[in-house]
C-alpha cells in the first residue's frame, strides 16, 4: 500500500498521492475507518480484475456484440466537451471507429433511459458485477433501497451505472457528483491522471474556475492573481491503470484527464440512510424538482410507446409533477428544519432551569 502522506507542490497546489489498498489487507471495517468515513480517496488493485468485463470488453468485442446500439456523443474543443452543440446520435460500432481514428468525441449521458444504452444490453450488466461494492460499504437501507439500487433515480441517488469512453487528451472538467454518492471509478483500458480536493465551502468558487484547466500542468501568476486562493490548496493525485478502481468519497470534487484512449465503468452508492440528508439531496442542483424538467424534455424527443408510464405520465403533466414534488420537497426541508429548532430550544431550556423543569412531555 502506498503512503497517502507522500506530497509535493505543483504551481502552489500541494498534492498527496493517493493509498493504493489490495482487498487482500484491507477489509470492510479498515476501508470505512481509513477512507469511506473521514472522506479520503483511494485506489483498489483487486476489486474489478476478477470481472468477465474486465477481461472481455476490447474495442471489438463491442464492436460485435452490441455495434448497433444508438449512443449519443458530444464533440470536444481543445480536450473540454463542448455542450452548446447538440448531441449526436449514432451507433456504437460507429462511434468506436471514429474514436479510435482520432475524433475528439466523448458519450453523454444524463442518467435518462432514452440515453441509456448500458441498461438496455446484457453484456453491460451480466459481464459485470456491481455487488462487489457491497462487500466495502456500511450496512443500512432507505425505503427498503440498499446503497447500489439505481431504480428511483432521479427520485433517489445513486446515479445509475455509467460506460465512459474518451480519447487520449481529453479532459473531464473538475466538478462534484450532486447526487452526493460514493463513486467507484471503474478503470478497463487506457491511464488517466485524476486530481481530488476535499469539499471545502471556502474554495468552491476557487473550484468552479479550476474545473477549465488543466491540472496536470502547474498554475500561472495569471490563476493565482485572479484567485489568490488558490495558493495553498491541498488535495490529492493518482495515476489510474486498466484493473484498478478509484474511490471518489462523496461531495469530493475530481478531475481526470485521459492519456490514452480510455474505458470506465462506473458505479455510485449512495451515501446516506436518512430523511434528513435526502432533505439536502432533494434540494440541490439533482433533485428532483431540477432533474424533472430535464428528463422531460429528453422524453418529448421519443414516441410515447417508448416512453413508459413514467415517462408518459411526466411529458403529460410535467408543471403538476414539479410543482408537487417541490411542495414536497420543501415540507421535508421545514420539517427537519423545525425539529432542529426544536432540539435547540429544549436544549436552551435544559441548560437554562435543569432537566427536572423541562419535562419529557416537551421532549
């Protein structure tokens, strides 16, 4: 295993490498204490080289196996996905020509059926083995839901499983999992360099510009003027290998950049049991309120016989929907909001006349 403790500067930004563990001489209760629960990020050697995938999904076997089914890509500009084109569709044999003659093209995915294809082809799910994870994670369960169960997203984290393929070059720009999951970078082919910083409500606006630049050269006096924050971040850095997996601890902001033609599977697992973190989930940039109306308009782009009862019922009556959900949403935000004043005023109470004048009534 590594020593996370090694570090060094780059351009102000001081970096430590990042534990590379073996399942071997790191169980379950050495992985919560050391990494999942004080947020710190890892690399696992063992846990994915045991995978049919790992072994099975070259360039062709895809080709062969599932080349006909419709992906969705993205052009790149100068490494960085360029969103204000839209999508394109095509196969995926298709797109795995044309990435590997050089094409600076990446896949998008917004976690929506209609851009799924991962769900849709068994190979991606029977070649792989996602209860792995299980073995690393706390117990617990929310609304009878275990920490992998994608079903009621966009309902409830986590994110559902994802294939990402990028050519050598290409940035991921630096940017937090909103739907505040663990997640299990999955490496099948090509090295990347990854860079990690804690969530820090101090630096995120220092973040935000960070997300646009590439990391793995050192910081100008132009990065520093703009944002004299910067000088003194900490984080952390690691090099990914085809076999390895990388553990991305929820709310951690990462940056990848691919140096070779690369293949990902990834994989979250929520990262809380309780109404009152869902309350905070619900709220942020993927609740549901905010998701819906994406998911929406993705749905309108197919016929109704390919949208479902879901996805009929959310194009028919998407206003009522969000308007609902957000009514929802925000009675669960007071609640929780209320019964930590509540607390606070027993407590005052408490302190102020002595547990015998505050009786177990008020409590």
């Amino acid at each position: 295993m590594t020593d996370g403790n090694t570090s060094w500067d780059q351009g102000n930004i001081s970096y430590r490498i990042v534990d590379v563990i073996s399942l071997k001489t790191c169980d379950k209760a050495a992985f919560c204490e050391r990494y999942l629960q004080p947020g710190i990020p890892c690399v696992i050697e063992d846990l994915v080289t045991e995978w049919p995938a790992f072994h099975k999904w070259d360039k062709d076997y895809l080709k062969q196996t599932c080349g006909g089914t419709r992906v969705f890509f993205h052009h790149e500009t100068e490494g960085r996905t360029d969103f204000a084109r839209p999508a394109t569709q095509t196969t995926l044999s298709d797109f795995m020509v044309r990435i590997e003659n050089g094409e600076p093209i990446r896949f998008f995915s917004p976690a929506h059926p209609v851009y799924d294809f991962v769900a849709g082809n068994p190979i991606f799910t029977d070649d792989v083995w996602p209860r792995t994870f299980a073995h690393l994670l706390p117990g617990g369960r929310f609304i009878g839901l275990d920490r992998l169960d994608a079903r009621f997203w966009p309902w409830l984290p986590p994110f559902p499983p994802q294939l990402y393929v990028a050519n050598a070059g290409s940035l991921s720009p630096g940017h937090y999992d909103e739907d505040l999951s663990h997640t299990f970078h999955c490496c099948f082919w090509g090295n990347k360099s990854v860079k990690l910083f804690a969530d820090d409500p101090r630096s995120r606006n220092a973040m935000r510009y960070l997300s646009d630049i590439d990391l793995s050269q050192p910081l100008d006096s132009i990065h520093l003027k703009r944002h004299p924050e910067l000088a003194g971040l900490s984080g952390w850095s690691a090099w990914l290998r085809p076999g390895q997996v990388l553990f991305i601890p929820s709310r951690m902001w990462h940056w990848f950049k691919y140096e070779e033609l690369s293949l990902a599977y990834v994989v979250r697992a929520r990262s809380f049991n309780s109404w009152r973190a869902y309350s905070e989930f619900a709220r942020g940039p993927q609740g549901p309120p905010n998701t819906f109306p994406t998911h929406a308009d993705l749905w309108r782009r197919v016929s109704w016989r390919e949208r479902g009862l879901w996805g009929n019922l959310l194009v028919t009556f998407e206003r009522p929907i969000i308007l609902g959900t957000w009514v929802v949403m925000k009675a669960l935000y007071l609640y929780f909001l209320e019964s930590g004043r509540r607390r606070r005023v027993v407590s005052w109470l408490a302190e102020r006349w002595g547990p015998s004048r505050v009786g177990r009534k008020t409590l």
